[in-house]
C-alpha cells in the first residue's frame, strides 16, 4: 500500500468563471503573501503551485478556501 503523503502542493488548477477572478486572486494573495500583481499572474498562468510541503490538514484547509472562492484546486 502507498504511504500517505505527510507534506503536500496546493495546486491551483482554473478558474471557472471569469466574474470569480478577483476573489480567486485575493485568496491567493492571503495565501501566499505575494503582491496584487504576483497573485493575478498566478491565476492567469494556472495551473500553478500555490503553496508547497504544506501538512495535509492545512492543504485540506486552503484547498478548501481556494474552491470556495471559484476556482478549481487540487492537492499532490
């Protein structure tokens, strides 16, 4: 049996709709404290990495926060 992973990405795949770029792009801002611009570039160019070696129940977490937002992510 495949070990569970301890660390894993939070991968930011697309965004659906076009109206929920914005607050995709805030959230990622929150998450990675990167710049506006940093941030918008991240959600134009997805899928991207948004956050790597992070524990599962924290990439559960921002995965969960990313989605409720509008977009489309996933863990690896």
């Amino acid at each position: 049996a495949a070990e569970e992973k301890a660390t894993l990405d939070v991968v930011l795949v697309k965004v659906a709709d076009q109206t929920k770029r914005i607050a995709v792009t805030k959230m990622v801002r929150e998450i990675t404290g990167l710049g506006l611009k940093e941030s918008k570039d991240m959600v134009d160019k997805a899928p991207q990495v948004v956050k790597s070696g992070v524990p599962r129940e924290e990439a559960e977490a921002l995965k969960a926060k990313l989605e409720k937002e509008g977009a489309t992510a996933e863990l690896k």
